[in-house]
C-alpha cells in the first residue's frame, strides 16, 4: 500500500473512531435518562440491572477514547513523517494529467 492510500485508511479509522466515541456518549446519556426517570418509577430491575450496564458503557468509552487519541497521533506523526500534503498535491497533479 503506497503512503498515500495508508495515511488516507489512517484518517478514514480516526473519523470511525470519532463517531464511535459519539455513539458510546449518546448511549451514556440515555442510560443516564433512564436512570433519572426511574427514580420517580422505582422499577427494580432497571434499578438493579443499568448502573451496572452505565459502568460497564463507560469503560467502553473510555477505552474508545484512548485508542482514538492514541491513533489520531500516530496518523498525524506518519503524516508528518512522509510529507502526506505533498503526496496529496502530486497525486492531483497527477490525476490532472
């Protein structure tokens, strides 16, 4: 795989990463919401059962958060490292021709 393409499946896992991250945030806030409006049902199985399911969410976005932050600097070093701007004005240069 040349550079260029590499450093582009680089980018492209960084921005799933990203949406992942949002997705596990959105699912943490409606865990939240069920629990807060539990509160006022008293259910005992959500009661029992979605701080645990909360936890273990929670660790998985943490998880998601390191991978990402660790990847986006290893995309950016392998960026900088192979001059990928340059890469790109060739490639459209020669895409030109």
């Amino acid at each position: 795989m040349d550079k260029l393409k590499k450093f582009e499946l680089m980018e492209k896992i960084t921005r799933e990463l990203e949406d992942l991250r949002h997705s596990q945030q959105a699912v943490l806030e409606k865990i939240g919401k069920i629990e807060v409006d539990n509160i006022e049902l008293g259910d005992k199985m959500i009661e029992s059962k979605v701080p645990d399911i909360y936890q273990r969410t929670s660790d998985n976005a943490d998880a998601i958060r390191e991978i990402l932050e660790d990847f986006q600097q290893k995309t950016e070093e392998f960026g900088d490292k192979n001059n990928v701007d340059k890469l790109k004005e060739q490639d459209a240069i020669n895409k030109l021709k």
